[in-house]
C-alpha cells in the first residue's frame, strides 16, 4: 500500500497505521478487511453486486481482491505512524 494515501501521509513499509473498528467502509476507505481468516490492508470500492479490495502498491503482485462472498471490515485506517514499528523493537 505503499501508494495509499492517508491523511496526507502514505504507508509504507515499517510504518504501523491507526485504524478505527468498525464493520462498515464507504467507497474509498483504506479498510482493514479479514478475506478467507486473513487481514488485509486496502482501498475498498463497492459495486452493485460486489465489493472490490484494491491495493495501492508500486509491487505488481499485489492484486485487487473481488468479493462476492461473505467478508468482514475490522475497521477503517485513520492514521499512518511513519517508522513507528523502530520504536516497538527497541528494548524497555
């Protein structure tokens, strides 16, 4: 998701990101969705008869997950906290 754009900022790699909980996301949210037991971050879009995961990625094999089926939306991502991921490995 190293395009996405929230708040200004964009996530990347080693960044953590804050995110609302909440079951429900309009076109355009950066949701945090569970697909088949797995989290996923991406742009959610939803269409008449389904809901498109799209990523916003600068890697090609990051791919736009189609849903037809049952999904969950854990929430919605309000914040990136750049390098934030540094200060979880640093000892107490």
């Amino acid at each position: 998701m190293n395009k996405a754009n929230v708040e200004g900022s964009r996530i990347e790699s080693g960044d953590l990101v804050l995110v609302r909980q909440q079951a429900t996301a309009q076109t355009g949210d950066v949701v945090v969705a569970i697909v088949d037991g797995q989290a996923t971050v991406k742009r959610f879009e939803r269409k008449p008869n389904y809901v498109v995961l799209k990523p916003q990625s600068s890697n090609p094999t990051h791919q736009p997950i189609v849903i037809n089926k049952e999904f969950n939306v854990a929430g919605i991502v309000r914040a990136v906290l750049k390098n934030a991921s540094e200060l979880l490995d640093q000892p107490n």
